[in-house]
C-alpha cells in the first residue's frame, strides 16, 4: 500500500460520521452484552443440589443490593443480609426423598453421616452455580450477538465482555460476603424452624465450626419435621443460657395459649412472664381460662393487670407452677424478679373513664406503683434482674433499679431505654404487644390487632443478651414473622433511644428526660 493511500484510510477512519458509527458499535455492543448476561443468568443461573436427603435449588439473579433468600417451604424463608450486589441468592429446600428420610431416621449413624457433608454440600453446590452462570451467560451472549451482529468478530467481542462482566460481578459479590450475617436475620412465615436454624447466634458469627454444626442440627431436625408433620425442630440452649418468654395482654384469647404452648415447647423456655391483662372483666367465669398456666409446666410469673380483679390474680395464684407478685420479689430459674400488678381496674373504659388516659389522678396511681416497686427492689437482699409492671408509665421510678423493665399494656411493642440516673446502671424498658391479639377488642380497627411475645435470652451473668420478636398476624391471618436481636453490649444494653417517662404532675419542674403527663394508650 502507497503511503499517501494509507494517509487517505487513516482521514477517512477519523471523519465525524466513522466516530458515530464507531461508537454505535460499541453502544450496540455493550446493549448485546447486558442483554445476554440478563437472559444468560435467568435461563441458566440455577443448579440443582443434594443436601443431606433433601433435594435444594440454588438461583441467582441481578440485584443492586445483593443478599440471600433461604426458602424452606412449608415452613417459611430465613432473610440474610449476607452480601453486596449485583447478585442475589436464593437457596430453596425442595422435596425430601422419602425411601433416604425413612433410612436416616432407623439408622442416626446415617444421619450424623449426612449432617457431617451438610457444609460441604452448600459450598459445592454454590461453586457450580456460579461456573454456570457464567457458562450460561457467555452461551446466550455469543448467540444473541451472533443474531444481531452477523459478524464474528463482534460475537467474540460481545462473549468477551460478557465473561469478564459477569465474572467481575460474581466476584465482586464474593469479596463482600458477610458470615456474621447469620447472627441476626429476619424470618418470613412459619416461626417453629427458626431457632433450628440460627442456634445460639453470638457463636455462629464467631466460629464457623459451630455454625457448621448448627446446620447439621438443621438436616437432622428438618428431616424428622417433615417425616412426621408434627416434629419441631429444636436447639439445645447453650450453656448458662436462661430462656424467658414474655406475653401480656391475653385478653381471653385461647389462640394465645396455643401460641405460647408451642413456643414453650419449641424454644426449650425456662420461664413465662406475664405482665397482665389475662382477662377482660376480671369476673369469676373468666378465672377458669387460667387453668391452661399449669398445662405448660414451666414457672410463671404473673402481675395484675388492670383488666384482671383480686378474683384473677388468686385463681393465677392456685395454678402449681404459677407465681403471682404484688409488690414482691422472687428467684426462679436463677432469675431475681421483682413485680407489681396495676394499681387500677378498670375492666369498662365507659364506666372508668380514669383508665382512659393518662390524667393527673391516674398518673398519681401508676407513678407511685413505680415508687412502691422501686422501693421494695432497692431493699432486696438479693440483686434484681428483671422488674414487672402492667403500665410503662410505671418504669419512671424503676430507673437505675435493675438492667430490665418489663410491661404491656399498650397493645404495641417497644424498646427503648430509661432515663439513666447518674451514678446508677442503664435500664432498658421492653414493652410487649398483645399476646392474645388484643382479644375481642383487636377486631375493631381496620386490620387484626397481632399476636406478640417475646424470647429472651440472659447468659450466665443473668444479662439480657440476645432476644426474638414473635409476631403472628391477627385473627384471620396466618403470617408469622421472627426477627433475632442481639445486645453487642449486655452490660450496657441495646442502643435504643431514651423514652420520655410521666412525672406526677404540672407543678413539678420535669427532670431530665421527663415530660408532664404524656397520654398513653389502655387496653
């Protein structure tokens, strides 16, 4: 080629309409490419795997945010903050080979076998899905290209890109992965399969070995559930670990006695607590739907509520494994409670309308319910780690007493911390929803008030160290939901925003942190 032709292509090839063309290209290229890594990931981003005797499916599509779904049905999904995107995981444990369950369950040789590969399993079959993705994704870009294009250079070009992409993606991903995500998920649907997964949290993020065995808990467990229906699966609680469930607010649903059965059964608890409210009228028909305490066969420690009588709290009193404070302080499960029930009844808001709100005389009543308890802790020879009320408008005065104030009351749940006063020990305020879904009163709003309670876990220094929020949809409603909290310092407690709490009444000057008569809500 002469050297004044070879100037002539180089002009021509940077004339404005080649650069155009050019980078029309390039766009169109880049397009292909997207297109095919979308199609690519959709059609063949999926693996199917063996996870000790269940058969699970693992996909990944596109996200912005990343993470992973674990589909466990029937009993629900466990939501795990576990990665960055631009992929998420979905892992779904599909059907369960009836002649291998019916194997593991005669031979529990076979089921440690199976548990022990449980790990190994998930890692192999994510490295597959990833190797396929990406076989999948070059596969449907080269074709899509090859139809567009029509040219070989530019399939190439497009398969390329789509490989070093979708590889960069992946391990993008990868680089971000988050094991102590485990520590804290979020479930979806059944609430009976969660403890099996998680296991005792603060372990699992510090040691993978742990979790490993966690899981194999999980083959072994989930496999005699769905061999039987009605297995649940448990966790041995660790060490030390005291469990406490607390309810309130029954309001004379028999629903909430199934719940917390279950709960009992199926999370190993120690204790029940139960800050009031069992009854709606505190009459003597309502005292016999007491009697399903002495079913559960674990200590309960129960404080009137303002919608229980004298006649309600003496048939709590009857039941063989109940203890009812008032004004008082017991030691059960190693626990040190002290308790006060409402200084009101008031079963008929209509009838007393000082139940209604928080007016002055009301604030007198349950502000000194918090004086007396106060008093009566700080002359407890025995050092106090939870303390009970019905109302949090009590908890002002509890202050600094001990780490843990619960109450109810307000049909709706709350954390949050008191007031601390100098010189004294933080106190957290946990207030609980309704564990009986508000009863008859939960069907007049809109939607079904929920059934709430809660799981706590205190380590061997009795501090709260980790809790779980139980939520079951109202009457009507069949959604669970289970949400783990873990306490980074149980000496401190959560970081949770201070609540203001009631003074006495306007002619005082409000302390720090205080505010006058705020109204609260009653049952």
């Amino acid at each position: 080629m002469s050297p004044e032709r070879g100037r002539a292509r180089r002009v021509t090839a940077w004339r404005p309409g080649n650069r155009l063309r050019r980078l029309g290209v390039v766009l169109a290229l880049l397009a292909v490419t997207l297109g095919g890594i979308v199609i690519g990931t959709y059609a063949g981003g999926h693996v199917g795997t063996d996870i000790g005797p269940f058969r699970a499916e693992l996909k990944l599509s596109p996200s912005l945010s990343g993470g992973t779904t674990v589909d466990i049905p029937p009993l629900g999904a466990l939501l795990l903050d576990s990665h960055d995107g631009p992929a998420y995981l979905t892992v779904e444990v599909g059907s369960l080979d009836q002649g291998r369950t019916e194997a593991l369950l005669d031979d529990p040789a076979s089921i440690s076998r199976a548990s022990q590969s449980a790990v190994q399993d998930v890692r192999d079959g994510v490295m597959r899905l990833g190797l396929r993705t990406l076989a999948s994704v070059v596969l449907a870009t080269l074709i899509l290209a090859a139809l567009v294009f029509r040219d070989v250079r530019r399939t190439a070009w497009a398969g390329g890109m789509a490989l070093v992409i979708t590889a960069g993606s992946l391990g993008a991903a990868a680089s971000t992965l988050r094991p102590q995500a485990i520590e804290e998920p979020r479930y979806e649907g059944l609430l009976v399969n969660a403890p099996a997964i998680v296991g005792d949290a603060r372990r699992i993020a510090n040691d993978y070995t742990k979790y490993a065995e966690q899981l194999q808990r999980l083959v072994g467990n989930v496999s005699k559930l769905y061999t039987t229906v009605s297995a649940l699966p448990v966790v041995q609680p660790s060490p030390g670990t005291t469990r406490v469930l607390h309810v309130s607010d029954i309001h004379l649903n028999p629903t909430g006695w199934q719940l917390i059965r279950t709960v009992v059964e199926q999370f190993g608890i120690d204790v029940v607590v139960d800050t009031g409210d069992m009854t709606d009228w505190g009459s003597e028909p309502e005292a016999s739907f007491v009697g399903s305490i002495g079913l559960l066969k674990k200590p309960y420690v129960f404080i009137r509520g303002n919608h229980d009588s004298p006649r309600t709290a003496a048939a709590v009193a009857q039941q063989p494994n109940a203890i009812v404070l008032n004004n008082s302080v017991t030691t059960v499960g190693g626990l040190t409670i002290a308790g006060l029930g409402d200084p009101r009844f008031t079963p008929d808001k209509e009838t007393s309308p000082a139940g209604s709100g928080l007016t002055s005389a009301v604030a007198d009543q349950v502000i000194g319910a918090g004086e007396q308890l106060a008093a009566t802790i700080e002359k407890s020879p025995r050092k106090v780690d939870i303390a009970l009320i019905h109302d949090p408008a009590s908890a002002g005065p509890l202050s600094g007493t001990c780490p843990l104030v619960l109450s109810g009351h307000t049909h709706s749940r709350q954390v949050s911390k008191l007031p601390q006063v100098e010189g004294k020990q933080p106190t957290t305020l946990m207030v609980q929803g309704s564990t009986g879904g508000a009863g008859l009163r939960g069907l007049e709003g809109e939607k079904p008030t929920p059934l709430t309670m809660t799981v706590l876990y205190f380590d061997q220094q009795k501090l709260l160290q980790a809790y779980d929020d139980i939520t079951v949809g109202g009457t009507g409603q069949s959604q669970v939901n289970l949400e783990r909290h873990v306490i980074r310092d149980p000496a401190k407690g959560d970081q949770v925003p201070v609540t203001p709490t009631p003074t006495r009444g306007p002619s005082e000057s409000p302390s720090p942190g205080t505010t006058t008569l705020s109204p609260t809500p009653t049952s």
